[in-house]
C-alpha cells in the first residue's frame, strides 16, 4: 500500500511538473511587465499640430493592440516626451527615454532637423528610431536603426511635372524653409521645371522655422510677375502668404506644400484669400483609419501624416512578431526588414530593401467654390 502511494505522490508530481513548464511557456506577462515605446513629438512649438494628432494616432494603435493581447501576450506601453519643436530638447528627451525610462525604441524626429539632432544618440545607444514624417531623401542623415514610415520627396517629381505642363515656358519663383525638408522639395521642383520648359527667375530662403517676413518677400516678387510660385512653408507663414499675395495683387499661380491647407482647416486662412489656390500632399489615409480616428476622438484628422504614425506602432508590432519578441536593435532592425507588403494605414509599406517606404501617391488639390478639389 505504501509503495503504490509513493507511486501515486510520484505521478502528480511529474504531472505538475509539465503543468507548470507548459503553463509558463504560455502564460501571458508578469504582472508589470511591458514592452516601452518612446514617442519624442513636438507638442508645443511650430510643430504642435503635427505632435498632437501623431500622439492621438499612436495611442489609437497601442489601444488596439493591447486590446487584441499585445505583443506576444505582452502589452505595449507608451511614453510620451513634448520636444517642443526644438532640436536640444529633442536629444535630452530621447536620452531621458533610453537612459531613465529604458525604451527598447523611439517613434520621433518628426521633422528633419529634429531627426538629424537625434540621429547620434540612436547610433551610439543602438536604439531603433521610427519617424512618421520625415522624407528619406531630405532627412540628411542615415544610420542603421532609422527608419521611415513616409515617403521621399522624389516621389512628387511626376506630379510636379504634370502640373506644370499646363503653363508655357513659365517664370517660376521658389519660397521654401531653409533646411533640408524645403531645400529638398525645392530642388525636385526646380527639376522638374527645367524638364517642361520653364525657368526659375528667383528663389527665396526663409530663414526660420515659422514667423519670416512674408510680406517683404511678397512685394519683392511684383516687379517679376512670376506665373508660378512653389512654397514649402510652416502654418503660420503660409497664412500670411495666402493673405499678402491676395491683397498685393499678384496674380501668380501658386503651388503650396499641404502645411497650407492645414492652415486653412484649422480656421487660419479665410475662404477669399484660398480660391485658386493649389496645394500638394500625399495620398490619404484609408477610410478604415480615418473612420476608427474619428470615433475615438470625436474629431477629424488635422493632419496627413497621423496614418503614418499610427503605422510606426504596427512596424514595432510586427518587427516583434517576426524575431520572436527580441527588443535588442540589432533584432528589431532584422524584424523591421522582414516587413513586406503590409498593408497599413498610409498604405503598403515594404522594407525589405530600404529603411523608408513609398506607400504613398503624389496627389495635387486646388481650392474651388469654397473646398479642396482634386486635379486629375
């Protein structure tokens, strides 16, 4: 009796042994624990508008996801640094993440200076660094564990060229930032004036951010009377453009960076200072984002690139997903790299040859009758 009781104290035993090696290999987290994704946005500054609807845009992805079990049973945590659209503050809140928070990875450096600030801190920490808005051929840096959930400049080139077939031989003026974001658009617009036959008569280098005298460069430009001006401008100076060139009198067919557009929807630009007014973007969001966007936060996005954003979150997803759950660099860059022909919200993001995707189509827009119209 007492050896078949042995017997019997053995079996559980054994028994409750597997169960608990099974049930530790599928069990979810340990209580606490979290795979942490910095966000470094510029919530205040010049570029509050594009932070504020990225951070909303992330937020609706990590919901989701952790609503759906996370990331192999474990959750994605967020934490969420204001750059205030200043380079400085930019690193120091990414090394806060890194060094304080302990991020395995950084969604950030919306715009290129601020990407080109970041950009020695990720290579020296190897941290994987995702921006949402920055194009790959304007950026100005390049590092292993960068990569871009938007597209490169270059790819507006044909659109460009087709809207500029519609004039003559024209006199064509350029006003854009001084960095590499609007130098970059400038030169791919210079391009593709020289392929249709126009010529560049002037161009204009703003010389900050936000806030340039507007209006001196305007009544600089009468004496020209250009048929064409290209601008690449940030919201506040593009309200004051669409103002002075209307009360000027120039007459000039203008093509404008989506900034502008924004401007006007955020209620900054009167409808008579818009009409005839052009404006290129990035094909949009899909309506499913736009949709979940929507009601989730009771609003409409204010910007382009939110679709983008929240794709930066699925990146991270599925880079995990693909190397086992490895938030090393050196695996989430292999993870991210295996990401092919998936299809995100701004669209089908590839990355298995480059660190950036071209998921988007160059779209052209002109303002008619009091709305946005797309130009076929």
């Amino acid at each position: 009796m007492m050896k078949k009781l042995i017997w019997i104290i053995i079996i559980l035993a054994v028994i409750a042994g597997i169960w608990h090696v099974s049930s530790q290999e599928s069990a979810g987290p340990v209580s606490g624990e979290t795979i942490k994704i910095g966000a470094v946005l510029p919530m205040t500054g010049a570029g509050a508008s594009y932070g504020e609807d990225q951070k909303r845009a992330i937020a609706l992805a990590v919901e989701e996801i952790n609503a759906e079990g996370g990331v192999r049973g474990i959750p994605l945590e967020v934490i969420y640094e204001d750059d205030q659209t200043d380079p400085k503050v930019t690193v120091s809140a990414a090394q806060k993440l890194i060094n304080v928070d302990g991020v395995k990875v950084i969604i950030g450096g919306v715009w290129d200076h601020l990407a080109n600030a970041i950009a020695p801190v990720i290579d020296q920490e190897k941290i994987v660094l995702i921006s949402p808005s920055v194009n790959a051929d304007t950026v100005g840096v390049s590092s292993p564990y960068f990569f871009m959930t938007y597209p490169p400049v270059a790819s507006m080139g044909p659109a460009f060229e087709e809207f500029l077939t519609k004039f003559e031989n024209p006199k064509v003026v350029t006003m854009t930032w001084n960095n590499n974001w609007g130098l970059g658009h400038a030169e791919v617009f210079k391009e593709a004036v020289a392929k249709t036959g126009g010529q560049v008569v002037k161009e204009i280098v703003l010389t900050k951010p936000d806030g340039n005298d507007i209006q001196r460069e305007l009544t600089l430009l009468v004496p020209l009377n250009p048929d064409i001006i290209f601008t690449v401008m940030n919201f506040s100076d593009t309200a004051v453009f669409a103002r002075k060139k209307s009360e000027l009198g120039i007459k000039a067919t203008t093509l404008n960076h989506y900034n502008l557009a924004t401007t006007y929807l955020n209620g900054q630009i009167p409808n008579e200072f818009m009409e005839g007014l052009y404006v290129f973007k990035n094909s949009p969001s899909n309506t499913e984002f736009v949709e979940k966007y929507k009601n989730r936060y009771q609003m409409e996005l204010q910007i382009p690139d939110a679709d983008s954003a929240y794709d930066a979150v699925h990146v991270i997803r599925l880079a995990l997903e693909n190397n086992g759950g490895d938030t090393s660099a050196d695996a989430l860059v292999s993870g991210i790299h295996a990401i092919k022909n998936y299809q995100g919200a701004s669209g089908l993001i590839d990355f298995s040859q480059t660190n950036y995707t071209e998921n988007k189509k160059p779209v052209l827009e002109v303002f008619q009758g009091g709305k946005f119209v797309e130009v076929k």
